[in-house]
C-alpha cells in the first residue's frame, strides 16, 4: 500500500509542477481572448494566410521543363545502372558456368571411382 501511495503523491507533485509551468500556458488552447482568426506571438511565425499558402502551394505545384543538364545527368545515372547490372549478370552467369563445371566434374570423379574399384577387384579375383 505505501507504493501506492508513494506514486499517487509523485504524480500528484509532477502535475501541479506541470500546470504552474509557463510552457502549460502556451500550450494550451486559447479560450475566448485569443482569436483563431489572428494569431499572436510565436504561432505568427508558424501559420500564414489562406491565400498566400494556396499561392505557395500553386506555385510549388507545377514543374518546368527540365534543363538539358538535368537530363544529362539522369542519362548519366541510367547508363551507369545499366552497365552495373551487366557487370553483376556476368559475374553471375561465370559463376553459375563455373559451378555448373565443377559439379560435372565431382560427378565424373564420383563415377569412376566405383568403375576403378570393380576394376580393381575383378583383376584381384581372375588370379
């Protein structure tokens, strides 16, 4: 029980500290002195006007024509993937042809050494 009481009165303490703050009164949501029509202080600096923000939006919106360099450099960026890609799909396929000859000639180790023993084994056996 003494815990429970011991949390009560730090939470307690924390929001009285928390209501008598200056910071709690500007976050607060204005009553009826302020108007949300004009603000002041520092959500001046934060809001603009209807007009002027579709202005800016408007503005933004719309994109021009790119510039020969633009499009220079994207030509620049593609041709670079491509030849990246290549580069990855020959080391792959020499990869794959490389494994490909290995595993032919494990198998054809695999199957001689059957075919030596019976060999082996066949000489021993007409003595």
């Amino acid at each position: 029980m003494s815990w429970t009481y011991a949390t009560l009165l730090a939470l307690l303490t924390v929001l009285l500290a928390l209501s008598w703050s200056p910071e709690a009164e500007s976050a607060a949501v204005p009553g009826s002195t302020g108007s949300a029509k004009d603000p002041q202080g520092p959500l001046k600096k934060i809001f603009m006007k209807q007009a002027d923000a579709s202005n800016f939006l408007r503005r933004r919106s719309g994109r021009g024509a790119k510039s020969h360099d633009e499009i220079d450099a994207e030509q620049k960026q593609i041709l670079a993937a491509n030849e990246r890609k290549r580069q990855f799909h020959e080391k792959r396929n020499e990869f794959e042809s490389f494994s490909e000859e290995d595993d032919d000639e494990q198998d054809e180790r695999s199957r001689e050494s059957p075919e030596e023993w019976e060999e082996f084994h066949d000489d021993g056996m007409q003595e």
